[in-house]
C-alpha cells in the first residue's frame, strides 16, 4: 500500500508521525491547493469580493479569541469587542500621534509595531477584566465580561481616548497613513494579503498552544476546574493566561481593521459585535479552530447573499433598505436558534464527519 494511504483511518507508528500538523500526503496535497486558492485566486476575484474575505479574515481573528475563553477554557464572554477596539485605538493612536523617527516612517515599521503594542496593551487589559474569574463563573462571568465592553467602549474610549487631540469622536486615517513595509494599505487586495499573514499567524498561535501544557490545562479547566486543580493546575494562573491570548488576538484584530478604514471611531465597535462574535462560534462550532473559520465564513457570506437578494427589490418595496439592519440582526438570530437545534456541534462537526466517511469509505466502521 502506497504511504501516507490512509483508507481505513489513520494510524501512526511514532510520535511526531501523530504530532504533525499534515499527515498524509493527499492532506499536504489539499493544503498545498489552498494556499494556491488563498494567495494567487482569490486577490484577482472582483475587489468586491475581496472586500468580504477581508471581512471575513477579520471575523476570524475576533472570533479566535472568543472561541479560546468559551470552547477551549469555559470563560464565557459577551465583551470581546472591548479588546478589539483597545488594540485598534492603540495601533491608531501610535501610528498618528507617536513621535516615530522618520525612518520608521519611511521604510513602514510604524504600523507593523504598533499592531504589536497593541496586541500587548489590549492582552494586558483583557488579563484586568479576567480577574473576576478567579472567583466567579458563568451568569456573573458574563455580567463581569459585558461591564468591560461599556466601560471600555462607551465611557473610556468614547468620552476620553477618541477625543485625543482634540479631536471629536473619530480618528481621521487619511490614505498613506497606514503602511506595512514598502506597501501602503491603500486596496482592497494589499489589505487582504496583510489579513492572510495576521490570520495564519493568529491560527498558529493557538493551534500549537493547544497542542502545549497551557492548551492540556485549559480544557481541563473547561471539563472541571475542581477536578484540574486537585491535579495541580494552578486554575487562576491558566485562566488570566488564556484572557491575555484572547486579548492578545483581538488586539491583533482591531490593529489590522484600521487598514480597512478611513476613520475609526467607538461605533466601529459596539456590544452587538462580542454576540455577533458568540454566534459566529456556535454556528461553526465551540472549542473548534475549524468551527471559527466555518461560522465566520457561513455569517458574513450569509449576510452579503441576503444583501444581494434584497437590494433588487428595493425598487418595489424602498423601505427595506432602512430596515435592513433588523432583517439581518433577525436572520442572525434565527441562524443561531436554527443551529442550536439541528446542528448543535456546529459546522465543524459537520466537515469532521464528512472527512470520516471520505477516509473510511467503503467500510461500514
């Protein structure tokens, strides 16, 4: 039999063999025809379109984190936008204000580090909101999660940091401003390219943390955090690790959406998008890399098709263009309960039974 065939199921005779990430030949064949997909079809598609994988890379990186604290740690939030809009005032605020040197400036390394520090500023005030977990959970976890969203959003950030400068409610990011190297994130295309990086990056992080002693820990805690800390897992320890990661990542997040902007202010970021984020991984499913891209490419492709499907109407029935923010937040809803009942592990659960059939077929195990 040829090797790296696998028709029966999967089987390893070492360690690394079961430890690497693509383990058979046809998987390193799939993945070598998806990074020709992602890197050379999809940036000559209509910049439209281009425009929604952008969308959808930054659904992606703010549901990564959501998807750590609820599915692989059991931290439920409903703030997650908080850390998204403090990574990407952070990144705004040293890409404009910041006394870089001017060579900085001219080779393009403002922007790059300021997505870093942002990351870091919005991983540090996502382990202050985590604190709380190390005495309380669930209904008042939440309760403590929402508190960081409106304290953040709408009191600090509203009534304080965006007016900087003296500036009103918005940061002007006029077009030059944001530059990655040499490149000036000026088009649709040059913005997706710089996702591609931030997202397969972000997947890294987690997927090898999750493979790692921090990763072991935190599904413990998810299982039973009594249980975990009679084993010795310092419970407290792994839980603000695992809000600094999500914070972490959303920082990444709102550092790479001011590239997509003109202007950034706080209603970039209102409490809606944490249970946007929070649906997005119930649809493609919790405690799932797989689920995160699946829900974030199932949301925001359902709601360009509902798009679509209602603008050729509009001439006949005008007033569906102002009331299409309730038929989307409905359609979201009713995505959510839909899922809930017939699909309840969500979209990955679905492709890993897929999978399973196409490795085991024709046997009937």
């Amino acid at each position: 039999m040829a090797k790296g065939f696998l028709p029966c199921g999967t089987y390893h005779q070492d360690y690394l063999h079961d430890h690497a990430w693509w383990q058979t030949g046809f998987v390193k064949g799939k993945m070598i025809l998806l990074g020709i997909i992602l890197f050379f079809v999809i940036p000559h598609l209509d910049p439209y379109w281009v425009g929604v994988a952008n969308m959808i890379g930054y659904t992606i990186l703010g549901a990564l984190g959501v998807d750590l604290l609820i599915g692989f740690t059991g931290q439920i939030t409903l703030g997650h936008a908080a850390f998204i809009a403090v990574g990407a005032y952070t990144s705004t605020l040293f890409v404009l204000d910041f006394p870089w040197p001017h060579a900085f400036i001219h080779l393009g390394i403002a922007y790059p580090i300021s997505i870093f520090i942002g990351a870091i500023v919005a991983g540090l005030w996502s382990v202050l909101w985590g604190l709380p977990s190390a005495k309380v959970k669930g209904f008042y976890l939440i309760l403590t999660t929402m508190a960081a969203q409106f304290v953040t959003v709408n009191f600090i950030i509203t009534q304080y940091v965006a007016k900087v400068g003296g500036r009103g409610q918005a940061f002007s990011l006029p077009a030059g401003t944001i530059k990655f190297g040499p490149w000036v994130m000026d088009t649709p295309v040059k913005v997706y390219y710089l996702m591609i990086i931030l997202v397969l990056f972000c997947i890294a992080i987690m997927a090898n943390l999750l493979r790692s002693r921090p990763g072991r820990a935190w599904m413990a805690i998810r299982d039973n955090d009594i249980a975990a800390e009679t084993l010795g897992i310092n419970v407290v320890l792994y839980k603000l690790l695992a809000f600094f990661v999500a914070g972490f990542i959303a920082g990444i997040a709102g550092a790479f959406w001011i590239s997509n902007l003109a202007a950034i202010s706080p209603e970039h970021f209102p409490w809606s998008w944490s249970l946007w984020l929070v649906g997005v991984i119930l649809i493609g499913g919790t405690g799932s890399i797989h689920g995160t891209i699946f829900g974030s490419m199932f949301m925001v492709l359902v709601m360009e098709f509902l798009q679509m499907g209602i603008l050729p109407l509009a001439d006949i029935y005008p007033q569906l263009i102002d009331k299409f923010f309730f038929i989307k937040e409905s359609t979201f809803g009713l995505a959510i309960c839909v899922f809930l009942i017939f699909e309840p592990n969500g979209l990955s659960y679905r492709w890993w039974q897929l999978k399973n059939y196409f490795n085991l077929w024709p046997f009937s195990y």
